[in-house]
C-alpha cells in the first residue's frame, strides 16, 4: 500500500504532475489516443467511437439529445462527468471546478489520464457559472449529468452544442456512478468500453473487500463538519459512505436508524453519542478539528479515545463526494490503508 503523500490540497494539475497513483490510474485508464496529439489541441479526433455508436439519442429530464457523430470537442459541466471522459481515455476541453482541492477542475487521481493541453476551467460549476466560458470553449457537445441544470439553463446549453443531462427518475445529486458512467460512454460513442469501466471497479471492490475480512460485520460512519457547525453522517446509501457498506461495514445501529430513507442526518452535540462505532471517517478533519477538539462531547466518544477516529484529506474528501471510475480506486486504496493503519495501531 502506497504510503500517503503531502500536498499542498491547492495545488494546480500541471504541478501535481510528478505525482502518480500507480494502482489507481493501472486499473481504471484504459488508454485511448496518441500521446503524442498536439498539446494546443485537447479533446479527442472523433476517431474513438465503437462501430455503429452514431447516431445515438440520450433521454434525459429535459427530453432527448441526438449525437449525430463522434464528438471531438466535449465540454464537462457535471462534477466528476471530466473524470468519467478521462476514464474512458477521451480528454475535454473544458472541465467543471469545484469547490475543493483543486483550482484548475483536475483532480489529483486523473492527473496521469489528460492528454494533451490542459482543458478551459468552468469556475463555479456548481453554483453559477459563466455561459461565455463555454461558448469560447467551442464544444460540439456538453455533458452535464451530475449537476443541477434547470430547464432555462439547459436551454442555453443546447443552444451551444447537444447537451445531455441525468434521467427523468433520478434526482439532482443523487446518481448512481454506474449509470452516470454507462451514460456519458453512451453519448460518446464508447458504449461497451463504459460497461467494462464500471464492471472492472465493481470487480475492484468486490475482490477488495475479499482480501480485507477483517471490516466485515464491523461497524463505521462518514461525517462531515457543516457550516452551521453541526455534523453530518452520511448514510450508507449516500455516495460518500457506499464504499464502506461495500466493504462490510455496517453503520452504527442507533444511528442507522435515523436516516429514514434520507441520504444524510444531522448531529449536534447533544447527539454525539450515536456516532460510537469502531471506525469514525471525518470528511476534512483537518479543517474541522480546532473546534471539534473543543467538545468534550466529541472527544469523549470511545470511538476518539480509543483511536477510532479516521482523518479523510481535502482531496480523499472531494474525491469521495464523487464516485467514478477513477476517484472510486483512489478511495478505495486510501479507505483501506487507513483503516488498516488504525487497527495495527490499537
């Protein structure tokens, strides 16, 4: 297991790039295009696309969108649709950033993936960002499929380039990788290739949790420290903890029963107490541990005294937020190594 490696949780793409995940980007990459394509060009030449793949209509909540052909100049609006592009070995030519540990919209586990230039940053991808962006970008087609695009919004969109959302049945946000995954190959004409994607980081975890029996049956939670200073666990559903129930770990059962079919419950420190378990994951812990370790309530629990608790970085944080095929072989080495470390420590 790699050992963890000290960044600066700002630092661009092109100054990470001496920084490789071996066991990550070996498995989930599957290469795609001629390393050596012109650098003032990123984006793919249209030639990736499986036979018969065009025209291909994608239903979505707004209708459908026709891809005529392969497109050679896609833009990603979604966050983490760039990751699942780079997975499939086609680079964008603009990305989504978001608010995190990245500045440029690469994270640290798809750095080795981009291929040529560096693609446009969309800035608050999120919230509200700027159109023109990507006008100027010139995309002959946009994915936007994890993300909250209404239907004015989409409307502009379209009006750039075809456009394709997340399906009518599904919520903003709340998106299963595997689909997101199976979509985006779809409408970029790599159908097969996004199903042998998503079907070897299935794989990946199954066989993880099967050299790793000692998670199994035991029990775990993933908070977060929100802005009103409450907290926040994820519920075993969420996509944040989902590793951790594919790994055998079972959320805390007083807690468990609070979630009610909601992806997250909030705990004020009254309510520490539900999060006693035997392994605490906290999102940004580094962020929030000043206040935390302020709370008798908190550092009390026996989960904490007893070494329990688990710091997630700013860049395992954002990339847990965000399941693909790239961040979830990340994750997943990180979750494991740290875990492991605990139990070797108490």
């Amino acid at each position: 297991m790699k050992p963890e490696v000290a960044v600066n949780p700002m630092l661009s793409r092109r100054a990470m790039l001496s920084v490789t995940f071996a066991t990550a980007a070996g498995f989930a990459l599957a290469a795609c295009g001629d390393s050596a394509e012109d650098e003032s060009t990123p984006g793919t030449e249209g030639g990736h696309a499986e036979a018969n793949a065009f025209p291909v209509t994608i239903d979505h909540k707004f209708g459908s969108t026709t891809v005529e052909q392969a497109p050679s100049r896609i833009a990603a609006v979604g966050i983490g649709d760039a990751d699942v592009l780079l997975s499939l070995g086609l680079t964008p030519v603009l990305v989504p950033v978001w608010k995190g540990s990245t500045d440029d919209g690469i994270g640290v586990w798809a750095d080795s993936a981009v291929q040529g230039a560096e693609p446009t940053p969309l800035a608050n991808a999120t919230t509200d960002f700027d159109i023109e962006t990507i006008v100027a970008a010139a995309p002959d087609l946009i994915i936007a499929v994890n993300n909250a695009i209404d239907e004015d919004l989409y409307k502009q969109l379209s009006a750039i380039a075809p456009t394709v959302l997340h399906a009518a049945d599904q919520t903003d946000w709340v998106l299963p990788w595997q689909e997101v995954t199976t979509r985006i190959g779809t409408a970029v004409g790599v159908p097969a290739q996004a199903r042998q994607e998503v079907q070897q980081v299935e794989d990946l975890i199954v066989r993880t949790r099967a050299e790793n029996p000692q998670f199994e049956g035991k029990t775990a939670a993933l908070v977060i420290r929100w802005s009103d200073g409450n907290l926040r666990a994820f519920s075993p559903e969420a996509a944040r903890a989902q590793l951790l129930t594919q790994l055998g770990f079972t959320a805390p059962a007083a807690l468990k029963d609070r979630f009610a079919g909601k992806l997250n419950y909030e705990i004020s420190a009254e309510n520490y107490d539900l999060l006693e378990c035997d392994y605490l994951l906290f999102d940004n812990y580094e962020k929030a541990r000043p206040e935390m370790e302020t709370q008798p309530a908190f550092t009390n629990l026996n989960v904490v005294k007893t070494g329990g608790l688990i710091s997630l970085d700013p860049i395992v944080s954002d990339a847990v937020s965000m399941p693909n095929p790239l961040t979830i072989p990340f994750v997943l080495e990180d979750f494991v190594a740290k875990i492991n470390q605990t139990i070797a420590g108490r």
